[in-house]
C-alpha cells in the first residue's frame, strides 16, 4: 500500500488540475462580447468554421470589447495595408497575410457577417501579427473601418480563434473656421479637418472659383462637417459635408448641403444658388496660366496667331480631369496638339485637352466619363516647348473663351424645392450656431429643434 500511495495522490492531483482549468475556460467562453460578434474555428478546426460562426445581439458595450484577452507579453509588428484598384479579398489578404488558414478564416468571418458588403480601393486595413518566433507571422489583430463602423478582428488567445467584432462609431458635427496662409489644403490639414472633407470643399468650389488667382493670404475660410470617432483609438472617420464658405476679395463664396425628396444629394449657395456647374472652372486645379485666350506670338512659329484655348503650366505627370460628364468623341495623337481628348458634354458643349503625356486608363472614343475623372496626365507632345495642358471650349463648334464664357448650373430649385432647401439650411445654420457658443469644437444635432424637414 506504501508503494501504490504516491500513484493515487498524483492522480488525485492531475484531476484537481483538470477540472480547475476546465472552469475557468468556461468561465472565460461565457464573456462574449455585446458588441456583434462572429467566431471562426480553431488552426485544427478550419473545416467546420460554418458550424462554429455565431452571432450575438447587434448591439455595442465597453465593457464587451474588453473581455477580449490580452496579448500579454507577446512580441507583435503591425502594418498598414491599403487596398488597391483590383484587389479582391483573397489576393488582399495574401499579400498582408502570409498565414494561410488565417487568410481563410478571415475571410470566412467578413463573408459570414457581410460587414465588409464594399471592397474599396484605397480602404486601410491595420494588421497585426506575432513577430518572431514558431508563431511568427499569426495574426492578432485586423481592424478596419467602413462607413461608420469600426471592424475589429481579434485571436482570442486561450481558445486560438479569431473573433469579429462590428462596433458602431459616435457621431460629431465639428466646425472649423481658419485662415489662408499657406494654401487652402495646407491650412485646411493644420486645422485637422480629414482630406477627404477638404478635397469635397475644394472640389465643389472648383466650379465658381480659379484657386490660383481667386484663394489669398488672410482669406478666411469656414467647414462644417459631420465626423464618426472611435473612442477608442480617437480615429477620425469624415461624414457629411454640411456647409463650407470661403470669403474672397470679390465676394463671399458659401454652399450648403441639401437632401432632396429622392434622397439626392446637392449643394446650393445661401440663395439657393447651385454650386456646381456643368464644367469645372479647371481641368487642372492649382495649376497657373501660362498663356491665355486670344493673340499672341506663337512660342515655335515665331508668328502672331489666335490662340484659342488657355495653356496651364503643371509637372509632366500631373492628373487631368474631366471638366464635365460626357463621351469621348476622340483620344489619339492628332498633329500640333500631341496627344489629344476630345469630350461631348451635350450637343452644343464640348471641350479639348493636347499635349498629354499619355490617357488614363480606360479613355478611348466611345467611353463615358463623370465629371472630375482623371482622363489623362499633363506632357509635352506635338507642338509644344515645355509640359503644360492646352484646354478649349467649343460652344456650338465655335472655340471660345473658357475664362469668360457662361455656362450653365448643374440644377436649378423649383419653388417647393426652394421652400425644402432653406429649411435645411436654417437647420444647419443653427447648428453651427450652437458649436459657436459651446466651449467645444463640436456638437450633436439633436441639440437643434426639428425644422420639418431634416438635414440628413
């Protein structure tokens, strides 16, 4: 009996220690997240994940997100990945992943969940994995945003499964008013207003301002912007635009944004105004005149001849843009004007784009384009002593010129719109009121009262 005693006490041990391990993983698979979550399946488990992908309530909890286990004192890397033109989700996460199964299983849980129903081209995806040794390379985290959710795949350390959690962002309106110094992009990104926000201003103010000879130092400038944040890691995601108004030597410029009934989204000036136009002010934004509409001697002939477009200076490389919607009638090499764009925008407006280094891909007769596409690159083919884009108007097949000629709004309001439109825009303007009062730089919209007709 001697000799049997220390057997039993060891195995009376292995069993105490069994069972104490066996509570706390269950304890630990009970604190599921309240926050929508979907589970893939172990490494040894990849061919049963449809069976082991769950979901919970659709709704979001601090305290859920952090049940999930700590990496501890595991040596991580993390990366940036951006997706490219192209791109599906396998090739994606095969060129940021080299673990296999987890590509797979990280596939199997976007798939499963249909968070990610987009696959964008220029989407970031922040991707952790295990450093160095027999794990290296095992994925610990993804997280993503899109739209106004916060995507985080997570491995859950004591049961090696990859866990997806949806969490929705908070939603701010933040205002920002700001001088120009430097340039309007510059000083628009000092004040933190995110790119995205800044290029839709920009973009929409293309339409009735020239940037390099209308925008000056000590001009002011005033964005208003819905923003989604993630509390916790303070990322910015850019909402809506709701108003942005620059205020320039000739006049104060502003546009407001505005639902209509079909859910179409359009900007009009204080007056209702619309602030787009059928062509951009410029195929090159930023970009100088170098040489303006009428006579002038001929740089090459020596000569005096009409010059019946306007030559803007910009790097050989430089993105061309669509001036408005229309057809490509022609895309080839045509002569004096090298490489040459001929765009219909409707039977009586066209416009003309030589001396391009090369045409974006896809541009050929017969394409459509949208207006602000990039349709080429700015070269020196042809006739021509330096890169630079030559542009013209052709209104009724005359060629005219495009500093002067007067062209069309893209909408105009009936008056019921009209009615609509102000109505918005008293609720946006009090909106902006309330930031300007409140000690903060921001402010939910619940704080306005329902104006009828709401701002969405």
């Amino acid at each position: 009996m001697n000799y049997r005693f220390p057997e039993l006490i060891g195995f009376f041990t292995t069993l105490l220690i069994a069972f104490v391990l066996y509570n706390q993983q269950s304890r630990t698979l009970l604190k599921v997240p309240v926050s929508e979550v979907i589970t893939g399946g172990s490494a040894q488990d990849s061919e049963s994940l449809e069976q082991d992908a769950i979901m919970t309530e659709d709704e979001t909890s601090d305290e859920g997100a952090k049940a999930t286990p700590d990496p501890g004192n595991i040596d991580t890397v993390s990366k940036v990945y951006k997706v490219k033109k192209g791109d599906t989700l396998y090739r994606f996460f095969i060129r940021s992943i080299k673990n296999i199964e987890d590509v797979q299983r990280i596939i199997h849980l976007l798939n499963q969940s249909k968070a990610l129903k987009k696959f964008r081209a220029g989407t970031e995806f922040k991707v952790t994995t295990v450093k160095d040794g027999p794990k290296s390379g095992q994925v610990q985290e993804v997280l993503f945003y899109i739209d106004k959710t916060k995507i985080l795949i997570i491995r859950d350390l004591q049961t090696n499964t990859l866990n997806l959690i949806q969490k929705p962002l908070i939603s701010i309106n933040r205002l920002y008013q700001g001088v120009v110094n430097n340039s309007l992009y510059y000083d628009a990104q000092k004040l933190g207003i995110p790119d995205k926000i800044t290029h839709q201003f920009a973009r929409l103010l293309s339409h009735n301002v020239d940037f390099q000879r209308s925008i000056k130092e000590g001009d002011p400038f005033t964005i208003f912007a819905e923003l989604f944040i993630d509390p916790d890691t303070d990322k910015t995601v850019p909402g809506k635009l709701y108003y942005g108004s620059i205020q320039l030597k000739e006049g104060k410029k502003d546009l407001y944004r505005y639902q209509n009934e079909q859910g179409t989204i359009h900007y009009f000036s204080s007056n209702a105004k619309a602030a787009t136009r059928s062509l951009l002010k410029t195929p090159v934004p930023g970009a100088p005149i170098s040489s303006r509409f009428g006579m002038r001697k001929h740089p090459i002939l020596g000569y005096s001849k009409m010059h019946q477009g306007i030559d803007f200076a910009a790097p050989r490389g430089t993105r061309v843009l669509a001036a408005g919607d229309g057809i490509v009638q022609k895309a080839q090499f045509n002569g004096g004007y090298g490489n040459y764009i001929l765009l219909k925008h409707s039977p009586s407006i066209k416009t003309a784009y030589a001396h391009l280094k090369r045409f974006a891909k896809g541009i050929r007769a017969g394409s459509k384009v949208k207006q602000g596409q990039v349709i080429g690159f700015v070269g020196t083919t042809g006739r021509s002593t330096g890169p630079h884009l030559h542009y013209e108007i052709h209104l009724n097949n005359k060629k005219v010129n495009p500093n002067t000629v007067k062209l069309p709004t893209t909408k105009q309001l009936s008056a019921s719109e009209i009615k609509r439109f102000q109505s918005q825009r008293q609720e946006i303007d009090c909106m902006m009121k309330d930031a300007q009062k409140s000690d903060q730089t921001f402010i939910t919209p619940q704080q306005c009262p329902d104006s009828g007709s709401k701002a969405s």
